[in-house]
C-alpha cells in the first residue's frame, strides 16, 4: 500500500506441487527482500492454487448463473453459520410438488444428498471460521 | 506487526453459464487444513457441485490469505504506479516477470535500470535465482537467471487518482 491507499501486488508463480509450507516460507523470505527496495508498506499476501477444467464449453441453455441454489448452513448450536450458493440451479433439484414446490430444494435428491454430504466431509465453515454442522434450508433465489 | 493467518482458507468454483455469464460457489475450509488435501476436496466437490447446475464448472481456486496485522505507514510520496519491472529467464528458455510497487529510487541508476550492485537489488536476484529457491515462471519452470530490470510507471487508474483534486 503506498501513501495515497492504493494498493498493487507483487505476484510471482511456484510450481503447484509446492506444498503450502513452502510456499508459504518463500513469501516470507521474497517480502523480506522486497520490503527495503519499495516505499510501499506490506498489508496481506495470498497463496493460491488455480485449476483449470479441460472440457468448459458454453452449456446450450439451462438456468443463469443469477439462479442459484442456496444452501444454508448452521453451526452445532442450531445458529446460522453460513452459505453455499450454486448457480443455474437444475429445475429437477426443487419440489416440484406441495408448499415450496419450485423454489425449494428436494432434499431427497440424490445428487443433493451427495452434495451437503460432501460439503461437511471437506469441514467447510463460514470466513471466520464456524464449522458447519448440518444444512438449515436450501431453496432457489435470484442473486442478480 | 507481524503476518497472522486468516481463519480459514476459501475454495472459489467458477461457472459459466449458456448467456456466457460468470458465477462462483464459494466454500471456506479451515486455514490449517493442507493443501493437498484441501485440493483432493476440491476435486471431489466440483464433482458433485456439477451434478447441480445447468452452467458449466470453468476451474476452482484454493487460497490462504496472510495478513499483517500491524502494517507501518508508506513513504510520503510512495505511488503504486512506479514500478520496477524484474524480467528474469527461466530452464525451459521462457521467460517471467513481476514488478514491485513504488520501487526506491536507491535501487535506481540514473538511467531508471535497476542497479543490480545495489544491497536490496543484488540479495532479490540472489534469492530469486538460488537453486533451491521454489520461484518460477508460469509454466513452473524454474527460474535461473535475471534478464532486464527497470523502472516504469503505469497510468493511474480512477480508483487510484486523488480523491481531493
């Protein structure tokens, strides 16, 4: 960050079989060898691992990405902890009967089931770090 | 002041969908998770996220962010659109590059190239090019030698330019 504010990063690449350790370390060293060639002060740096899938084509239709699935966490307190949003949300994933029919999600699915199941395997918790303990409620909602 | 990990670590899917627009599914998971295994429940969730959704999964990104949490103040003066530009070669016969903000004009000859004899300069190109450094190009190839280093300045963006002109 320099005297007005405004921030810009120092972005160098390491191999992605590096383990964080490494990684993590080298940024360490590199901003302490960075730090008296600049005026600027050091307020973050970030790790990050891209992957990029092979086969991306353009779907041909399908619900947009403004219709998102979204699937509400709580912590084991009952309190909400966080959300999962999933964008162009399938139609078939919803009740399509009864109350909610269309907007809520089919918690029966499968491919439902699966997902929250995997969710909660991989320890996910909201930024501050509240794990989740189970889904609260998932329904489809427009987030434009 | 010291550099202090956030509390967790964010996993970021991005989508797009048949319009072409872009969407993310973000999931955080704790900081002290390992990557590897945090990139093994990434696989696996972008599996099953797909399985949900009429967009397509473009690729996802895991990310620990470090923060300072006692950063100190910037050089009067000090503006981000001084750079100074590192152009280093890599094995592979590529090359890569980065740029470090508000560069000193110490680490300057007068000509705006780095001076490469410079305390700061000749320790960054030392450890840069060490053989047991992991720094790389975009290929992750290593990187072995430095080619050009200078000074440039980039155009100011709008969020960039005074707000009391």
């Amino acid at each position: 960050m320099d005297d007005t504010s405004s921030t810009a990063a120092v972005a160098v690449n390491v191999p992605s079989g590096s383990t964080l350790e490494q990684v993590d370390a080298s940024a360490v060293t590199l901003a302490s060898l960075v730090l008296p060639m600049t005026d600027c002060v050091l307020v973050k740096y970030r790790i990050s691992w891209r992957f990029q899938y092979e086969d991306n084509a353009l779907p041909d239709s399908g619900a947009g990405v403004a219709q998102c699935g979204a699937f509400i966490f709580e912590d084991d307190g009952g309190v909400t902890a966080g959300l999962v949003t999933i964008p162009s949300l399938k139609d078939d994933k919803l009740l399509d009967t009864g109350n909610g029919a269309g907007v809520l999600v089919d918690l029966a699915d499968s491919d439902v089931s699966a997902m929250i199941t995997g969710i909660l395997d991989a320890a996910a918790s909201n930024a501050l770090g509240v794990p989740f303990s189970q889904l609260q409620a998932a329904y489809r909602q427009s987030r434009v | 002041m010291a550099i202090v990990a956030a509390p967790t670590a964010s996993l970021d899917f991005t989508w797009r969908d048949a319009s072409g627009s872009v969407g993310h599914t973000l999931v955080h998971i704790p900081d002290g998770t390992l990557a590897a295994v945090a990139l093994t429940a990434a696989a696996a969730l972008g599996a099953l996220f797909a399985a949900m959704s009429d967009a397509v999964l473009l690729g996802y990104k895991l990310t620990y962010n470090r923060v300072e949490n006692a950063p100190g103040t910037p050089v009067a003066g000090s503006r981000v659109e001084e750079k100074g530009n590192f152009i280093w070669t890599t094995a592979d016969g590529r090359s890569t590059r980065f740029s470090i903000p508000a560069i000193k004009d110490t680490q300057l000859n007068t000509s705006g190239s780095v001076n490469r004899s410079a305390v700061a300069a000749a320790a960054l190109i030392a450890a840069v090019v060490d053989v047991d450094a992991i720094f790389a190009g975009a290929s992750g190839s290593d990187i072995t030698a430095i080619f050009k280093a200078y000074q440039s300045f980039r155009r100011s963006t709008p969020a960039q330019l005074p707000t009391d002109g």
